[in-house]
C-alpha cells in the first residue's frame, strides 16, 4: 500500500509542474481585464534585443557563406 501512496504523490508533483504555467496564464489573463501580458502593439515590431541579436547573427553568416 505505501508503494501506490508513494506513487500518487509523485504523480500530483509531476502533474502540478506541468499544469503550473498554464495556471498562471489563466490568472494573469483574468487579473488585466483580457490582458495577459499588458499592453502590447498588434503589429509586432517592437524593438527587442532578442531580435536584433538574431539578426545580427543572420546577416553574419550570411555574409560569411557569401564570401565562400
């Protein structure tokens, strides 16, 4: 009996981890009126350093394989 007690707990511990982030976006989205992640723009061009980094990292390479 202790091996199916023990079993369950790991079950709801696995379970609470993978159900954990859609927990959060449900309260987030609901604590901001519709809102889950503030105001942001529709269209998406926002300056971000993740993508100028990419970039930046794209036109390097490309450059590197125009050179060859």
């Amino acid at each position: 009996m202790g091996d199916v007690t023990e079993l369950f707990l790991i079950m709801l511990i696995i379970a609470t981890a993978a159900f954990l982030p859609l927990g959060y976006f449900i309260y987030k989205f609901t604590k901001k009126n519709g809102k889950p992640f503030g105001e942001t723009e529709p269209h998406g061009d926002s300056p971000s350093l993740i993508n100028d980094f990419a970039e930046n990292v794209i036109h390097f390479v490309q450059s590197r394989l125009a050179k060859k």
